[in-house]
C-alpha cells in the first residue's frame, strides 16, 4: 500500500521549507488575479498554484488560502467546514486527514508553516 499515494505522472519537489507565513498572507494565497495560490493542511503550507482545481472557478478552490484540515478530515468542501481545528474528530477522521497530508506531500511543495498553527 506504500505506493497507494503516489502520483501517476512523478513529480519533483522542494525541500521542504519552515518559513513561517503568515494567517493574513496565506488568505491573500487564494489564487484570485493570478496571485499564487497556497492550502494548509495541519499547519503545512503547500503551493497549489499550478492545479486549476485550487483556483478561482476550480472545484476545489474554497480550500485555497486557508488551512482546509477540518474540511479535508471530514472530506467537505463546505466552507464552514474550512478551518484549521480537527481537535475534537475521531480517529476515522484523523485517518483520512493524514492520508490527505500524505497524498499533497507528494504533489506539492511546502513552502512554509502557518505562524501560530495549533494545530501541528
């Protein structure tokens, strides 16, 4: 199953960067007016700027410039669900949050750590 995350076409990332980014510059990462275009899961920043999923229009664009834990934990793309506290979930939930971290981990690179995160 290690390979149950990999993605079909290989994909060269960055080291991983713990620059710290701030909750006010990650929410300007939403990708509107071809600004880049970041999603924090559990603290991590990833740049999802080139998948048009995350962008304006895109599927999946209420998780750009926030940290979208609680969402992805949950497997919602409700905006309230949009939030970094996934504290108070079972363990099911906390499963598929890792699984989310791990399959962006091997997608995107992380540019940075949200300043204050709790949620590490």
């Amino acid at each position: 199953m290690s390979g149950k995350f990999e993605p079909k076409t290989p994909v060269q990332l960055n080291p991983p960067k713990s620059d710290p980014i701030s909750p006010e510059f990650l929410k300007q990462c939403n990708g509107v007016d071809g600004n880049l275009c970041y999603v924090a899961i559990k603290g991590q920043v990833f740049d999802v700027t080139g998948n048009k999923a995350y962008q304006p229009g895109g599927s999946y664009n209420v998780f750009a410039g926030h940290d979208a834990s609680r969402a992805l934990a949950l497997t919602s793309t409700k905006a309230e669900d949009v939030r970094p506290d996934w504290s108070d979930l079972g363990e099911k939930e906390v499963g598929v949050l890792n699984d989310w971290y791990t399959f962006f981990s091997k997608r995107y690179n992380i540019v940075g750590v949200v300043e204050g995160a709790a949620n590490l």
